[in-house]
C-alpha cells in the first residue's frame, strides 16, 4: 500500500509539472502574439516589453527569443540581437528561421563594425 501511495504521488507530481509547463508556455505564447501584434504597428518598446515577458514566463521558447532578436536589432541593440538570436539557436538548433535570422543579422552587423 505505501509503493502505490508513493507511486501515485510521484505521477502525480510529475502530471502536475506538465500542467504547470503547458499552462506556462500558454501564457508566453500569448505575449509573443501580442508583441507581433504591436510589432507590426510599429510599438516595438511594447513588443519587446512582451518578448521579454514571454522568456521570462518560458526561458525555453525558443519563439520568443527570435523574436527579441530582431526587435532588439531594429532598436539597434545589437549586443542584445546576438545574445537573444545565440538563445534561440541553443534551444532549436535545427530551427531554419532562426538560424536565417541569425545569419541576416551577423552579415548585417558584421558589414557594420568593419566600416567604423
């Protein structure tokens, strides 16, 4: 009786922390959508308000971190861009997207600190 009682607590903390993880990836996704939205009117502070947010409800979304990538590029944070792109990458590495992303950006950056 005490291995079933262990055992059904056991899957259940386990069930809990799935809950608690799709309830937090819920949550980010819902701030990603939201900084697009803002994004594409032009808020880009707002948006990356909610990037941020996003990584920070789930620091293993990889979305979120793309897209801080190119809202901190736009906003010429380009220290920021590299970090949150190099993220991104880390979390999906096989992720076409983002590594496009990232690839734009380095081209981009690069050509920039060689004219200074």
């Amino acid at each position: 009786m005490l291995l079933r009682t262990l055992l059904l607590a056991s899957l259940l903390t386990v069930s809990n922390q799935v809950f608690v993880q799709a309830d937090e990836r819920s949550d980010a996704r819902a701030q990603v959508d939201f900084g697009i939205a803002v994004a594409q009117k032009g808020l880009w502070k707002e948006a990356i308000y909610r990037w941020e947010r996003a990584s920070t409800i789930d620091p293993n979304y990889a979305a979120a971190w793309n897209n801080l990538g190119i809202a901190y590029e736009q906003q010429g944070l380009f220290t920021d861009a590299r970090e949150a792109y190099e993220v991104a990458l880390d979390l999906e590495p096989n992720n076409i997207m983002i590594q496009q992303n990232y690839d734009l950006f380095r081209e981009i950056n690069d050509r920039l600190q060689s004219d200074r």
